[in-house]
C-alpha cells in the first residue's frame, strides 16, 4: 500500500498546481448581446483564449437585459466584466459616470470615421474609451422587382417612396411600406432618418429640445401618411414584425438594418429571395441620412484583466479578424474590410452599407438619451395610433425632453 | 435561601426574559427581516436620497409625473376587469365540475393546463395568436367570414389593454377554479341537503349556503390574485412593451424603465413604495368588503 502513495500525491499536487493563482488571473469574462454580433464576437473571443492560453467566460444576454446589467456592474464597479459589448447610444451614460477604461492607444486610420466617432469621449474629442466592431447602420430595403415592373423612380427621395407605396399597394394588394412604431426606441428609429431629411432635429444649436418645429412635425405627418399604406397595427411593430412582412412578400419597402440581409436572400426564410434590393437613405429637404447603430467594445474600470481585455479588443478589431467576422454575418467598421473583392462578391450589400455607414448619423451624445427616446417615442406611437395629433405629439414629446433635460441638470 | 433554591429561581429568570415561543420562531424572523423588511427599509432610503443625500424630490415628483398616472390608473384597471373575469369564470367553471358525477379529475387537468405555463412562454403565444396577418385568431375570424383588416388587437388603442387582459384571464382563471373547487369539495353535504329538503333550489341554495360557507376561500383568492395583478410586468411586457404610446403602461413596468432604463433609482425606489401602499390599501379594502358582506 505505502508504494501506491506517491500517486495520489503527485496528483494532488498538480491538480494543485493547476489551481495556482497565477492560471487562476488568466481569464476573461465577456459580455456579449445575444444575436449574432455576440455570437461573432463569442467565436473569436474562444480563438483569442486558445491562442493566449487564456480561459475565457462569454456571457450572452438579451439586448433588453444587457444594458441593465453592464450598468449596474460599471456603476457598483463590480467587475464582473473584463470586456462588454455595447450599443452606441448607450456609451455617454456609461462613459460619463466614469465606468469605462481609456483607451492605451488610439485606433488606427483604417475605421469609418462615423463608427470612430461615438467611441470618443468627450464627443468630438480625441479621447477614445472603446472601439467599434459592428458597423450597423440602417438601409432602406425595397422590392426590386416590383419597383421595376411599375417603372416607378428609385427610392432616392422621400416622396417617390410614398408614390410607389401607393402604386404598389393598390396594384399588387401587398403593403406598400411596413414600419416599426411600437413606443421607445422602435418608434425612434424608424422616424430619425424622416426628421433629419425634413431638416429637423432633436435638439437646436442650443442644446434645447427641438422637436415642435415645423419640420418635426411636417416629417411625423409623413410618417403618418407612408402608415396609411403599412398594415394595420403597425403603431406595436417592432424589428420582428417588420422583417416578417418583408419575407413573407406582404409588404414591399422598409426602413431595416443589416442584420437582416442574409435572411431576404436565403430561400428557406423568404418568399421573396434575391428580390429585395438595399440603397441609402432616400432624402428629402435635405440629404437621406441612416441612423448609426454600431456595437462597440470597451474595458470597464474594475476589470481586474485589463492588460488582456486591451489585448482581446485590439485583436477582435485588426483588419483580419474583422475580415472573419465578416464572413460570419458582422457588417464590419473597417473601410478595408467594406471594399474586399472577395466579401463584396460574397455580400452584394456591402457597397450600399458602406455608403450608408459613411453618412450615417449618431443618436445624439446624451447620457439621458435613453429616457428622452422612450419619452418620444411614446409619443411617435401615440400619434400613429391615431390617439393624438402629429402637433399635439410633438409639442407633448417636445415638452417631456425638456424637463428629463432639467431634471438632469 | 439554599443554593438549589438560587439557581431555580435564576433559571426561571432567564426562562422569564427569553419567552420559549420565540427561540422557535427566531429563524423564521431572521429570514422575514433578511429578505423582507431590510430590503423595505432600504428601498425606503434609497426613494429619500439622491446624490447630495436626504430628499423628498421624488416623492414630490410623483404629484406631477403624467406617466406615474396613467399607469397607477391602467393597472387598477387591468387589475380590477381582469380580476372580476377570473373570478366569475372561475367560479362557473368549478361549480360546473363540482356538480359532474364523473370525468372531473380529466376535466380538471385540462382546465388547469394554461396555469401551468410560465407567464412568458403564455405571452409568446398570445403574441403570435394576436399577430393581425399570420395569428390563429384573425385567421380563424377570417375563416367565418369577418372583415378583420383593422383588427390588430396588441397594436390597437382600443384593444390593446383588451387583449392583455384576455391573455391574463385565460391563464389564471384555472388559479380561481382550482381554490374555489377545493373549498367546494371542503363544504359538508349536511347543509345543503337541509336546505334541499327546506325546498330552496339551486340558486337559493347557491346564495344563501354554499357562498357564505365558500367565503374564507373567496377572500383568500381574491387576495392572492390582486396582489399578483397589481404586480403585473412579465406579460404586457411581451405582448405590448407598454403599448401603443402608454395604452398599456403598468406601474411595474414604469418602475422597470425608470430603474434600469434610465439607470434613476432614488425615483423607482420612491414609485415602489408608493405601488407597496397601492397594493395593501387595496388589499385592505378587499378584506373589509367580504367581512361586511
């Protein structure tokens, strides 16, 4: 028995050793939106851990809960998390309560300017708190084909698509336009792009709530007209809704975002595939301008790995893993990556998401954007539910953001 | 005074100074204050503080936040029509079953099915039935000749509360049948049968017997259930986020926004309280009715 020891004690011993302190701190915890820009980033962040040795813990949450989570951890300073994914309107908040790391170096010249620009805090500035790996915009998606038997113009310009929504809804008996107005950020979204190409905007030059002007509310009674040839109930859509209206063929042009391509052209979800065209923007008064929805990734101050977080989102981001996120589904924030020949021969969208990246606008940089969006958007969806009036909405939403702007002060 | 005599008269000092009934309870009350009454006092702190310390700003906010009053007066709504739904029901149902001579174990699993889906999973469902142009609800409506182009249900201003009532009605209605039929089954035949035998008939009987024996239970119901639906968040937050515009706006779910939406805490902690006295004050009111009635 006494010659059997030793076994067991070398065991012990190892397992030991591989419980030291040292294997212990080679970790990394990652919190990703559950969908596929978290599980791009989820497949890259188990290739770092096997490159670096490093155990790496991916934890996916669903986009309504992943906010609440990444702001309590940042604001109790847990650091529960070495590295979150966020999306852009969330970082002011996060930034400005003083939970995110500054970056060590900034990024190269390679990222689209737009998708730079909300990773810099203060806004403008040359301080850079994360980086940018999804470079999500919106596009305007329309079906080709019936654009084409009509002859009717391109969707270029605001009234040629309630012209053609028109034409389309009343000769193919499909729905002319599908939107999202549920209230919040659905509501929101889906108007940014109408409001700024009637000239509107949020907020005046002085930082004051903006939204009874009269070109915010010529562009809700846009809203509203297009709403006449989108299905009924459209005022509780949200991005499911929409996307199913289009897949199914009921429906003929939308506003939507990239995470939605790769299912129009993919015959075992749509009734329409290669049918559905994406272009930019359409203008109005001024320029068609998307809405930017990039996700970004950033270091919270209580990382206890913030050497390997660094090293992890810097690795995610270069030009050849966003090459291969890419390739799995991410629009990427590189203008290199846009312009491979071979992603473009692959992804027949990429130079209409380019172009619609290059121009595309952030929500504006407040802390209190979220709150100011649900606000509005109440609104928006009050209005298209026909419960108010396009003057009485915006001088009710405009009313609200000034006092979540005075209460903040 | 001999030392034996000492030492009983101490023992019966501690015995007097710790009552026994107490030392039983003490892990009970430790739990009760653990996870119940410092988490009250605490939310009670953090609705009276704001970044530069003590304050009664969100307590004062409250009297003039439009939203905080719609949704107090859409919950007491929701609350109320859905509760007298699933209580009528409930009690039809499991006065139905109760009067089967056979089949009732069978029936009874069938109607208590809905409860037992999580509330989520049951809204997921409803979503889908409710979809104006792909659900089973519009569709079948179609199918007997309905005109349904504008019957969007979730998405309607008039409908939208309707339909998240319905959804709550049909999953918690088995929750009224299943106390009432038990307290049924608990009531003794004795009474009824003199009363038969006095010549009353089933309605008499009904109102002036087995109801009054049926009372502890009712109360009982009523309770649980109106504390549930003042609570209500999981479901409308699935079917409608609220919506259209606040036409389904719940306290819970403004609570929900103000906390971990708008990261305002000091002003969520205050709206909870506020929904806490909500809810005892209502049920209060419930237990005087029925004592009186």
């Amino acid at each position: 028995m006494a010659g059997r020891r030793p076994a067991p004690l070398l065991l012990s011993i190892l397992l030991l050793a591989g419980c030291s302190r040292d294997a212990a701190d080679k970790s990394l915890t990652i919190a990703v939106n559950a969908g596929v820009e978290g599980s791009t980033l989820k497949a890259a962040a188990h290739e770092w851990g096997e490159l670096r040795s490093t155990r790496v813990d991916v934890v996916e949450l669903p986009y309504a809960n992943l906010f609440e989570k990444e702001s309590l951890d940042l604001q109790s300073r847990t650091g529960a998390y070495d590295v979150i994914m966020l999306d852009d309107p969330w970082f002011p908040k996060l930034v400005a309560e003083g939970g995110l790391t500054q970056l060590p170096r900034e990024p190269d010249g390679d990222f689209l300017a737009s998708c730079l620009a909300v990773c810099r805090h203060p806004f403008g500035s040359k301080t850079f708190y994360a980086l940018p790996y999804v470079g999500n915009s919106q596009l305007f998606f329309y079906r080709k084909d019936l654009f084409e038997k009509y002859k009717l113009g391109a969707p270029d310009r605001w009234e040629n698509v309630l012209r053609a929504a028109r034409t389309i809804g009343e000769r193919e008996k499909i729905y002319g336009y599908v939107m999202r107005a549920a209230p919040g950020n659905p509501a929101v979204a889906d108007f940014m792009p109408l409001l700024w190409a009637f000239g509107g905007d949020i907020f005046d030059a002085r930082g004051q709530p903006n939204v009874a002007s009269t070109e915010a509310i010529e562009a809700l009674r846009f809203m509203i007209e297009l709403g006449k040839s989108a299905p009924p109930g459209y005022a509780g859509f949200n991005a499911d809704e929409v996307s199913a209206h289009l897949l199914q063929g009921t429906a003929a042009m939308s506003i939507n975002w990239p995470a939605w391509i790769a299912a129009m052209d993919d015959p075992s979800k749509s009734k329409v595939p290669d049918k559905i065209e994406f272009a930019p923007m359409p203008s109005a008064r001024a320029p068609g301008v998307a809405e930017l929805g990039a996700w970004l990734l950033a270091v919270p101050v209580a990382s206890s790995h913030r050497d390997a977080a660094f090293d992890f989102i810097y690795w995610a981001t270069d030009a050849r893993q966003m090459m291969q996120a890419a390739e799995r589904g991410n629009p990427p924030t590189r203008r290199s990556v846009f312009q491979s020949p071979d992603l473009v021969k692959k992804f027949r969208a990429f130079p209409a998401q380019l172009a619609a990246l290059e121009a595309a606008r952030p929500r504006p940089r407040t802390p209190q954007w979220n709150e100011i969006e649900n606000a509005f958007g109440v609104s928006l969806s009050q209005a298209n539910s026909g419960a108010i009036s396009p003057e009485v909405a915006m001088q009710q939403a405009n009313r609200e953001i000034a006092d979540i702007l005075d209460r903040n002060k | 005074m001999s030392a034996w005599q000492m030492t009983a008269v101490r023992e019966m000092r501690k015995t007097r100074r710790i009552p026994p009934g107490l030392i039983w309870v003490a892990p009970a009350l430790l739990v009760l204050a653990t996870l119940s009454i410092y988490p009250l006092l605490y939310l009670i702190k953090v609705s009276l503080t704001d970044i530069h310390g003590f304050t009664i700003a969100h307590y004062a906010r409250l009297f003039h936040d439009r939203s905080f009053g719609v949704a107090v007066g859409q919950t007491l709504l929701y609350a109320s029509v859905a509760l007298t739904l699933e209580f009528l029901l409930g009690l039809a149902l499991a006065l139905l079953v109760d009067s089967l001579a056979r089949g009732r174990a069978l029936i009874r699993v069938g109607i208590l099915a809905p409860m037992l889906l999580p509330p989520v999973v049951a809204a997921v469902i409803w979503r889908l039935i409710y979809n104006p142009e792909f659900g089973v609800l519009n569709g079948m409506l179609r199918q007997l000749g309905f005109n349904t182009a504008n019957l969007t249900w979730t998405s309607g201003r008039l409908t939208a509360m309707l339909s998240v009532i319905l959804v709550d009605v049909w999953e918690w209605t088995p929750f009224f049948f299943l106390l009432l039929g038990a307290g049924l089954q608990a009531i003794p035949a004795e009474p009824i049968e003199a009363a038969r035998v006095d010549g009353a008939g089933y309605w008499r009987t009904l109102m002036d017997v087995i109801m009054p024996l049926l009372k502890p239970t009712i109360l009982l119901a009523l309770l649980l259930r109106s504390m549930d639906l003042l609570r209500i968040f999981d479901q409308i937050f699935i079917l409608t986020q609220g919506g259209p515009g606040s036409a389904t706006e719940t306290i819970s779910l403004y609570i929900y926004r103000t906390a971990f939406r708008f990261s305002n805490f000091g002003y969520a902690a205050a709206m909870s309280f506020i929904a806490l006295m909500i809810t005892m004050l209502a049920a209060r009111g419930l237990m005087r009715v029925m004592k009186l009635r």
